[in-house]
C-alpha cells in the first residue's frame, strides 16, 4: 500500500484534523484517509462541470418559463426599509 507525506500542513487545519478525528473515534491518519476519499468521490472532471452547470441552467430557464423571471430582491429589501417607521427616504 502506498503511502504520502503532506507538507505544508497549517497548524489550523491539524488541530482541526485532530480534532474531528476524536470526535468520529478515528485516528488522525484515518481521519486525513477518509477527507480524502470524501473529497475524491466528489471531486467532478471540468466536462463533469459544464454538463452540472447546463442542467442547472436548463432548470433555471425551465422555472422562468413557468413562474416568471422573480422578483429582484434588493429592491423588495429597499421598498422593505422605506416602509419602516421612522425610515428617511
């Protein structure tokens, strides 16, 4: 089995390691083995990506089409703040 060195290592993210591996009742090493794994399994190829970003662009369209473009929120959140008592505008 192969083995790697990480150098490097902030002293933040050890303590955090450390940390959550007491937590989960691993060991640092296992712990570090199973962030690995989590981040490999998730980790997505740029042809991965752009595939997820169409889906998501389709969706978006999709609801457009179906509810309307929404509501811009900054102005709901300003026309919000005017309505206040005591507001200056």
């Amino acid at each position: 089995m192969a083995s790697l060195t990480i150098r490097n290592l902030s002293d933040e993210l050890l303590e955090r390691l450390r940390e959550v591996a007491a937590e989960e009742k691993r060991s640092v090493n296992a712990q570090a083995l199973y962030w690995l794994e989590r981040g490999a399994r998730s980790s997505r190829t740029p042809g991965e990506r752009i595939g997820l970003f169409e889906r998501i662009w389709s969706n978006r369209e999709s609801i457009g089409r179906k509810h309307g473009p929404g509501t811009d929120s900054v102005k709901l959140i300003r026309r919000m703040r005017s309505q206040r008592p005591g507001s200056r505008r």
